[in-house]
C-alpha cells in the first residue's frame, strides 16, 4: 500500500509530465529530423523540454523534501521549491513552441548559474574531496553555458554580433566540462555513463568498464574538437547520440526494472538528467558555424 501511494503521490506526475514533453517534442521536429547526422541536433529541443517538464513536476510532487535543499540562511524554502518548479515547466514549455526563447533560455542558465553559486560551490567548499560534488557543480555549470548556447543562437539569427561572441563562449566552456568529464570516466569507468554521478553501471550489462571508457573518449574528442573548432559539429553531434543511446539502453532499462520507490526515483532522475545532458550537447553542436566542406565529407560518408 505504501508503495503503491509513493508511486501515485510522487512517482507519476515526473514520468508523465517528461513523456508528455518529448512526444510533443517529437511531433513539432518531425519535419526536420532524417538519417543525416547534422539533423540530428535539433533533438536537443525534444530531449530539453521534456527533461525539464519532468524536474518540474519533480519539484511540484515532491516539494516538501526538496526544499530541504534551499540554503539554510534563504527564507520560504517551500516557496522556492515551487517557484523552481514554475521556472522549469515555463522554460520547458517555451522551449517546446520556440517562443519567447532568447527570455526563457536566458533566464534558465542564469538560474542554473545560481544553483552553482548558492548550492554547489558551497559543497565543493565543505567537501573539497568529492569528487560527485564537484560533479554536480559541472554538470549544472554545463547545463547553464547549453541555455545561454540556445538563447544567443536566438540573437544570433536576429542579426546581433554578440549572440556570436557569447555562442563562442559558451561552446568553450561546455568544452571545458567535457574534457573534467572525460577525465573522470576514464579514471571511473564502472559508473553509469554521461554526467559522471554516484550510480554504478548494473550488473547485467555486458563489458560494464568498456562502456565508461568508449563515453570518455567520446567526451574527450568533443571537448577538444570544440576548444580547436575543429570538426566540432559532427564530433559533438556524435557524442549527443551516445549520450542518447546511454538513456535508451542503460538508464530506462535501469527505471523499468526498478521496484522501490527510492529506485524509481533514482532511474527517473538519471533518465532526465542524463537526456537534459545529451539535449545540451545537442544545443552546442547546433551552434557550431556551418563548414560546408565538413558537411559535405560527413555526409559522402554515410
């Protein structure tokens, strides 16, 4: 009974909200999606929304537990729960139509800013030797520079040379994650790839350190293209399908066998973290400047 109440209570909205959202998702990007690589990168306003919906009613099912994430000295940690909940769904819905992008993507990093600033330095501060915090740190730090991406691609095709300049930024310091995390998969490669978190890979995968380590070359090859801007497209469209493929068939497998709440929970954070992540990266290699020559040898290729 208590289980079955769980799941009700706090398990379904996060689930449903996030299927919702990518099958939407799916339907508005239908036209542009095909077999071409290059193509692929407009996923990341399919996989974003709908990552972003299921944190969101994370936030609203579960509000009495995160707000015991709110800094201690921060009044109304009730109301912040909730807010953070709105500020997701309305960043995810605008996302979705593609409206209003350039406030709802800016207004995103920053707030994911914040959560670096106000939560996670804090913990990388009081546990210098975790490596997890540190993590977690990145991993938001990279969501934040994936928004701004999406938000100055949105000034940038208005004409304004600073969306450039902060695209160019930005696709550098997403780099700068990329290499801190190829690192640590290829130090760690027994957990689950994608953001390098506290979860092992599962025992019934076949090759559990294989699949760490061919994630850190991947992450490694992408942050190094992007740093040189060289090849950085199809090498950070490349890496956004393995991420993809890691949710498709290590982190939803992983959800669907889970039977405890407390698994659940766990699966469904990981399946949403880890799609917001390849959604990003699918955000930064869609900002990438057009070679023509590179597209051109890409799709002779396949």
């Amino acid at each position: 009974m208590a289980s079955n109440y769980a799941f009700w209570r706090y398990l379904l909205w996060p689930q449903l909200a996030g299927v919702v959202y990518l099958i939407a998702g799916l339907v508005v990007v239908r036209r542009r999606l095909s077999h071409r690589l290059f193509a692929l990168s407009v996923l990341g306003r399919v996989f974003v929304p709908a990552a972003l919906a299921t944190f969101a009613a994370e936030h609203f099912a579960s509000a009495n537990f995160i707000k015991d994430g709110v800094p201690p000295w921060m009044p109304g940690h009730l109301f912040w729960a909730y807010f953070v909940g709105c500020a997701l769904l309305a960043a995810a819905t605008s996302i979705l139509a593609m409206k209003y992008v350039r406030l709802s993507a800016t207004l995103l990093g920053i707030m994911l800013c914040l959560f670096v600033i106000l939560l996670h330095i804090p913990n990388v501060v009081q546990h210098p030797s975790d490596r997890f915090a540190w993590a977690v740190a990145a991993r938001d730090f990279g969501f934040a520079m994936g928004a701004w991406t999406l938000a100055a691609s949105q000034f940038a095709e208005h004409g304004m040379d600073v969306g450039h300049r902060i695209m160019a930024f930005c696709r550098r310091s997403f780099a700068l994650v990329l290499v801190f995390f190829a690192i640590e998969h290829l130090l760690h490669p027994q957990f689950t790839p994608g953001v390098p978190l506290p979860q092992q890979m599962p025992q019934w995968i076949p090759a559990r350190s294989t699949w760490g380590y061919a994630m850190g070359v991947m992450l490694l090859a992408s942050g190094i293209s992007l740093l040189l801007d060289k090849y950085a497209r199809p090498t950070t469209t490349c890496l956004g399908l393995c991420v993809t493929l890691v949710v498709l068939f290590i982190n939803t497998p992983m959800l669907e066998i889970a039977v405890q709440p407390a698994d659940v929970t766990t699966g469904f954070n990981y399946v949403g973290d880890t799609l917001l992540f390849a959604g990003m990266i699918f955000f930064v290699a869609e900002a990438v400047p057009v070679r023509r020559a590179a597209i051109a040898l890409v799709e002779e290729a396949a």
